[in-house]
C-alpha cells in the first residue's frame, strides 16, 4: 500500500527548521495556488513566505539535523536522500525511515502537516467518492472545480481540452461545467477516472494528459468530519484547524445596514447594487467604477456600495468557492490600496463628493483613518449559510481575509442577502 504523505513525513521529522531549502504548497482559493519556494541556502518555513493559515505543504527538501542521514533530503510521497548506500544498509536505513516516519519531531516546526492528512480507509474513501459523484450531479456542483494538479509553466500553455472534446477544440480554460456538458450530465465516478483532461503546450504542441478525478478540488462533509479532494487524493481537515477558522468566523458581527433582499428581476449584480443603493439612504453604487493606479498593479474595485456612514460593503452572489474567494480578495485588496496608496484614497474622494460630500470629507490624501471605517462582506445566499454554514475553503478564506482587515485596522462586519 502507498502512503502518500510518507516521504514528507519523513523529511519534516528529520529536517533542520532552519535548513530549508525548497518547499512545495497549495492554497486552494479563488483557483488552486501551486507554490515552489527555494532558496540559496537553508532557512526557516516563514523566511520561504509559507503562510500556515492558507497554505498546505506537498514537499520539503533541505539539511537534516543528523548529517549522518546524508548532506540533503526530499521528501514528497517518497523519500529521497543525497549520500551512498550500501545493499547490505539497506534494512537498517529502512528501519530508521519508519522510525521517523511515527516521530513526533515535525510538530515544534512543521506543525502545519497535521492540519490535513490523507484518507487511505477505502471504505471511507467510498463513501467520500458517492458524496463527491451526487454533488457533481447538481448544479451548484457541490462546491467542485477543476485546476491543473501540478505546477505548470502558464507561458508554455496553448490550451486546454478534454478526451471527450471533438477533433481540434482547444480552450482557453476549463471548468467543470464545461466537463459536465459534455457528457450531458452523466457524472460517474468510472468517467472521472477514465476521461483526461489535457494541458497543450506550447512550443511542442505535446499534451499533457491527468484524469479528470486528479483535476477536481472539492470538498465532503461526512459525521467524522471535513474532507477535501486535492491531486486525486481525499484529505481529512485536522478538527482543531476547523475550530480555530469557525471561532474567527464567529468573531465577525452582522452589519447593522438593511441591504434589501436580491430580486428574480435583477439581471446582474451590478443592477443590484444599484437598486440597494437607492434604497439605502446615505449609500451610493460603486461597483462599475473602478479606480486605478500607475504601475504594475489593475484597476482595483473600492467597493460595491459605498455608505451609509463610513461603510465599504462588498458583494457576491452564490456561496462557490472561487466567487468567493474573488469577493473576499477584492475586500482585502481595496481596503491595503485605500490604506497605503494616496492617489486611491483621492479617487474614492472624488467619487463620493457628489453624493456623499460629509463622507468624502473624511478621507484625506495624507491619511484615512481605518479603524473609523467598517468593511461589510455580504453574501447573496441562504441567510442560515452566512457566513458559519458556507464550504470549509470559503470560511477559511473568509476567516483570513478577516485578519488581514483587521491587522489593517478596519472594523469588519458580514452580511446575508435573501436570494431570490
């Protein structure tokens, strides 16, 4: 039997912390982040920019603290060292690769291994899959998405397309949507192993071919606990992790500002707002107006509806993960901009003055005083969802982006819409 997690198990026990070379992680947000971090010389998890509440670590190689054990180690699935071994060694270096793989050293430094661990219980693994397969069945899709299982060179991708795709179709991108078109809506656990999607590079025009299965990220929720599909495998979510996101979600008040409920006869959101807006005395609709800034960074959305009071409220329909997680970045992305970037505070300024000229009269091109202001995230979904029943992915995020806000000094508070 293969154990997924041997290899990196081994390594995070008999690593140096400070010795750290090159380390392998996913964050599974608005897309699935793959990261590989290295460095010239060895050094720590936080030195590399690992960010333990969003990332999970696939692999690390670096100086193990006993350099009997060699001068480098990988590990990853497997588990790889740089030095001689002889045949007759073998049965002894395999003792010790078991002795480290049950150790408990990895916890003072890599304690963030244990916040998710594989599924090898086929029966559960079963029923994780039937759960996976009748959710794909709906609309909503469960929750599911599709994304590239390794780390790709996007400047080398011409497209993608699917075994079931006709001759000579290549996307720009995927989702599962498409997927599910193409089969009419026959979603069985057999196609997702059997069907492959494909990335084209594109200076040998080769294909790249994983089973769809290994493309999907989702999420399970059984009477044991959390589960997420991740690069074909199912990961338990560690319950104290969970407690530590929902105790930060419970932190969170409910906005005290009577966003009306979203209407059958609003054709996008932007219409909604703009209807909120109108009935919100005190409020005006921003969401079509970005602002910008010179250099490298985009045009950069201050907010959906701005007031009454000094309110920046954001919005998003539907509770999937990456429309989330998309609402929870540009929270976060205009409240740093507002706060470090004088020429965004100016822009917001000006967009408020006719409207709101009391309002604009507290943002200064020197200075805006975030703890007076409160960004609101509100959500178009069940109220009974918002936020604490909204997917593990979504709260996790929704949880971050709520210490990054707060570390910036603003008040946060959430907010449910009635949807239609």
């Amino acid at each position: 039997m293969l154990v997924d997690d041997f290899g990196l198990r081994v390594a995070a026990n008999r690593l140096d912390p400070d010795g750290v070379v090159s380390v392998d992680s996913r964050a599974v947000e608005q897309t699935v982040f793959l990261n590989r971090r290295q460095a010239s010389r060895g050094t720590g998890l936080g030195t590399l920019g690992v960010e333990s509440d969003r990332e999970s670590i696939h692999a690390l190689t670096g100086r193990p603290r006993d350099t009997d054990f060699g001068r480098r180690v990988t590990g990853r699935a497997g588990f790889h060292l740089t030095r001689p071994v002889a045949p007759e060694e073998l049965p002894v270096l395999a003792a010790d690769l078991l002795i480290a793989y049950e150790a408990h050293d990895y916890e003072a430094a890599f304690s963030m291994l244990d916040r998710q661990r594989a599924v090898i219980d086929p029966t559960l693994i079963a029923e994780l899959d039937d759960l996976l397969v009748g959710g794909l069945a709906q609309p909503e899709r469960g929750g599911a998405y599709l994304a590239p299982p390794e780390i790709v060179d996007w400047a080398n991708v011409a497209g993608f397309r699917f075994s079931a795709d006709p001759r000579g179709v290549r996307r720009v991108d995927v989702s599962f949507d498409d997927y599910a078109a193409l089969v009419e809506n026959d979603i069985r656990l057999d196609r997702l192993h059997e069907d492959r999607l494909s990335l084209i590079t594109r200076d040998t025009d080769r294909r790249i071919p994983w089973p769809v299965y290994r493309c999907l990220i989702a999420e399970r929720q059984t009477e044991d606990g959390v589960y997420v599909l991740s690069d074909g495998r199912w990961w338990r979510i560690h319950p104290d992790f969970i407690a530590e996101i929902d105790g930060i979600v419970a932190s969170v008040p409910e906005a005290e500002v009577p966003l009306p409920p979203y209407l059958a006869t609003d054709a996008s959101e932007t219409e909604y707002n703009t209807r909120a807006a109108a009935s919100i005395e005190g409020a005006v609709a921003l969401d079509a107006d970005l602002a910008r800034v010179r250099g490298e960074r985009g045009p950069i959305e201050l907010c959906d509806i701005a007031g009454p009071g000094l309110r920046l409220i954001h919005i998003k329909r539907g509770v999937r993960a990456e429309k989330l997680s998309h609402l929870f970045a540009q929270a976060v992305g205009s409240a740093e901009a507002l706060r470090h970037l004088p020429e965004i505070r100016a822009q917001l300024r000006a967009r408020l003055e006719p409207s709101l000229p009391v309002v604009a009269a507290q943002i200064a091109d020197e200075r805006m005083n975030p703890q007076a202001w409160e960004v609101v995230i509100a959500i178009v979904a069940p109220l009974a969802r918002v936020p604490r029943g909204l997917p593990f992915f979504s709260r996790a995020h929704f949880a971050r982006a709520v210490r990054t806000l707060r570390r910036l000094d603003y008040q946060v508070a959430y907010r449910g819409i009635e949807p239609p």
